[in-house]
C-alpha cells in the first residue's frame, strides 16, 4: 500500500474548531505541510502557527474551497454544523455536496472525515447528520476514510467541559437521566495520533473505523471520576432530572460551554454508543490512555490551552489570577453597532479610553465598582497614560491592556476582585460604507460564585455597552466632522 510522506500537503478544514485548532498544531509539530481552513482565518493567523498556510473556507462557497484545496493531498474534513433539528440535516447536506463538487478537479487523493459514534436504532439528529455526512462523501470517487468516536477527553472538549461544569457549578448534584448512558471516552492526545497515522496509512477504498478509548463507561461513572480526582465533596441525589430541563436556559446557567453546542452535545448522550474498534488497532497499534490519566490532563492543561491563546495572549497577569476551578469556556455578553465614521476616528475615540470621557457611558456605575473593589481592599492604580495611545502592559484604572491591533482591537484584562477572569474587548470592522464597532466582555466563572456573579452584572453590562458603543460612534463621527 503506497503511503505519504510528511512532505505531501494536509488540509485541516475546519481548523477553527475544537479538534482543528488541536490537529493542526499537532500535524504541524510531526512536520506536515498544513493548510489550516476555515472562516475565521483571522483567528487562524493569529495562532503563529510556524509554517502553516492559513486560508479563509466557507463549506458553503465553493470558490474558496477551491482555493483551500490547492495543490493538496490529504483533507481531514472536522466540519460540523451546529444549528436547530429543523435544518441540520440540509445544512450538513449541502456541505459534503459543496466539498464532493469543489473536490471534483483538486489534487486531494484521500478524504478522513471526523464522524461521531453511531448508536443502535434510532438516534438524535445530531447524529444522524455526522452519519449523512460521511455517506454523502462516499458517493464520491476519492477513498474517504470515516472514524467515528464518542466523547473526547481533553480541555475545551465540549461533553467534558459540561460535565465539568456541572460538578464544579452545583453543590448538589442531580444528575439527568442520560448519565446512564455508555460510551468509550478518548484522550484527546489519542484522537489526534489516530488522525495523523491515517495519513500514511491511506485507504484504496471507502472504509469506516470506530475510535474508542479503553474502557466503556458510563457518563455517571466519568462524573465520579472526575469528582474524585479533583477532591470536589459533591453529594449526588438518586433520582434523575428528566433529560427535557436540561435544555435552553437551564444549560446556560450551569455550564459556561456555548448553549447551541451542549444542546446539540446532549441530543447525542442520550444512547448508549458502542464501539469496535479492533479493526483501527490492528492497522494503528496504539497503547490508549488510561480515563483517569485522561481527565487529570485535561484538567492540567486548561489554564494553558486558555491563556496560551490569542486571546489571552499569555498574559503574566492573567496566569496569577487564574485558579483551577475557573470554567473553561467563557460566558460573553456584549453589543455591536454599525455606524458611518471612520475607522480612524473610532480607533481615535477608543485610544482615549479613561481620559476624560472616562469610559464613555454611566461614569457613576463605573465608580462605583471602583468604590466596591477598594472595600474589599484591592488597591487599584486609577487613570490612564498620558500618551494619546494606548499600549500593550497600560493600566486603565481597573484595567490593563494586553492586546492590541491598531485600527481593529483592542483587548484589556479585568484586574478587580470578582470570581472569575475576565476581558473586556473593543473590535472594528469596516463593511464599505459602513463601520462596525463591538464592545463585548468576556467572563471565565469560578464555579457557581462566578456564574451567579455574571449573571448579576449581565444586566448592568448590555445597558453600558449600548450606551458606550453609541457615545463612541457620536464621538468618531464629530472628528469625521471636524476633519481631525
């Protein structure tokens, strides 16, 4: 069987996503010649990724397929729509037939699509898409080679993180009914060499693999687990939560992991999902992850995964704050506004941010948060550089800046004393005619201190940030006016 070197080029689509963001550092440290594709190339080129090409690709836009697959010889395809039952299925559809038509005159000679384990009898929608996927790529002529898995473990992994949550965010816990259900957990570690093996072990025809880790538990028993290894006294009632509340609203309020995934997440946590997996361990022979060991990883490497990101920037500050029980995911509350002013007086009006327009909106709830933290006895530095810009390790009263993007960001760490970690953003976009400006704050909770914390504020925060967005619209455009 003919296999490919680390020379021939790899196309992660979907490289913005979980286990994109993941597979291409991973790919890209084995010395594979990686295309990172997806929507969010700014957020792609911003990972510094040392010789990847990162590429905008919609599933949707065919020419921008075309331009992802150039010159290439293996796509790793991990896109997954995540959207409501009524349009799932088509939306999953038309992107496997998008990809087949942009595929049609590539160099690509080998397809690995990321599918989900598949239950037996009836399943979620969610599933059923993941499935669709994968029969829609081999109604094609390239050897797709399908490899199904359950739940992943590692940070950021979206049914560990909800799991997590929900032990760290409740004192009491009663669980839902589809914690009986089974499945065989992977490392995350694991899942990424499966994917890189099968590069060189390319397939001559469509097959199908299960992935699945060493032990077929239930998500009750990856629950105590996770309980015992992280010390948490959690006591557990016997009776279940009907699995219906654990939708919607409810999900928002004990989990940081976004509502639209970890809805589409439990639809496929309510069956049973068993795997074979013998037939990938004879052509991959690889020792798996014991789960414990799995989840003490996971939990090690959340506050780098978090804070080594572009977001964060690694800042020095951000890693002494950070404590182990902070969710993964952050909760984000913000407004986005679009206004005729430049992007140059925008960025100007910002810069000035704690000058003397303060903070542009409800001067006296600013205040008072300040009076608050300096009761508590956190002895904050107040105003601002008397420079007219802004740089990266400036404080601005409670806040200190750690990225910045002339003309498009601005990125600052909230430094008072609250349960959680958290930023607060200023981006810019220029659509033509029309400029766009979005304020938005982003909060890592601490357990159910912090989320209870959030919620309080996240009143007061959609009133400011509508009142900030349009003083500093009205502002810009006076300069616009006035010709500075």
């Amino acid at each position: 069987m003919p296999t490919f070197s680390s020379e021939k080029r790899i196309v992660v689509l979907g490289a913005s996503g979980y286990i994109g963001q993941h597979l291409t550092a991973f790919l890209n440290q084995q010395g594979y010649a990686v295309t990172a594709a997806a929507r969010r190339r700014k957020w792609l080129v911003a990972q510094n990724w040392p010789g990847v090409r990162c590429c905008f690709a919609d599933v949707y836009h065919n020419a921008s397929l075309r331009d992802a697959f150039a010159d290439a010889d293996v796509l790793i395809y991990l896109v997954h729509a995540v959207s409501d039952d009524d349009d799932l299925l088509e939306k999953e559809r038309q992107a496997a037939q998008n990809t087949l038509l942009a595929l049609k005159d590539s160099t690509i000679k080998q397809i690995i699509y990321l599918g989900a384990m598949q239950p037996e009898g009836l399943s979620s929608t969610h599933l059923q898409a993941r499935k669709l996927t994968g029969e829609l790529f081999r109604m094609g002529d390239i050897p797709v080679t399908e490899v199904r898995t359950g739940i992943v473990i590692g940070p950021g992994s979206a049914a560990f993180e909800v799991m997590r949550d929900i032990i760290y965010n409740l004192p009491v816990l009663t669980l839902p009914a589809w914690v009986s259900k089974r499945s065989s957990p992977i490392a995350l570690h694991d899942l990424l060499h499966y994917l890189s093996a099968l590069i060189d072990h390319p397939a001559s025809e469509h097959r199908v693999f299960d992935i699945a880790g060493p032990e077929y538990v239930s998500y009750q028993q990856v629950i105590q687990r996770i309980i015992r290894i992280t010390g948490k006294r959690r006591a557990v009632l016997p009776f279940p939560l009907p699995s219906a509340l654990i939708s919607g609203l409810l999900i928002s309020l004990i989990t940081s992991v976004p509502t639209p995934l970890a809805k589409a997440l439990i639809q496929g946590l309510k069956q049973d999902l068993p795997a074979d997996s013998q037939a990938l361990q004879q052509l991959i022979p690889l020792t798996l992850t014991p789960l414990d060991d799995a989840i003490k990883q996971a939990l090690d490497q959340e506050a780098n995964c978090v804070l080594n990101s572009a977001e964060w920037r690694n800042d020095a500050d951000a890693h002494r704050r950070w404590r182990p029980d902070y969710a993964y995911y952050p909760k984000q509350a913000g407004f986005r506004l679009e206004t005729s002013a430049s992007i140059k007086a925008l960025w100007q009006v910002i810069q000035q941010l704690g000058g003397e327009e303060g903070f542009f909106y409800a001067q006296s709830l600013w205040r008072l948060r300040a009076r608050i933290d300096r009761v508590l006895g956190n002895k904050l530095k107040t105003g601002r550089p008397t420079s007219n810009t802004l740089k990266i390790g400036d404080t601005i009263d409670g806040w200190k800046v750690i990225d910045i993007i002339p003309g498009q960001s601005l990125s600052l760490l909230f430094t008072m004393k609250a349960p959680g970690l958290g930023r607060l953003t200023f981006t810019l976009q220029d659509h033509g005619e029309r400029r766009s400006l979005d304020i938005s704050a982003w909060w890592h909770p601490a357990g159910s201190r912090g989320l209870l914390y959030w919620f309080c504020m996240m009143p007061a925060h959609l009133f400011i940030f509508r009142g900030m967005a349009k003083r500093i619209a009205s502002l810009a455009r006076q300069k616009d006016r006035c010709g500075r």
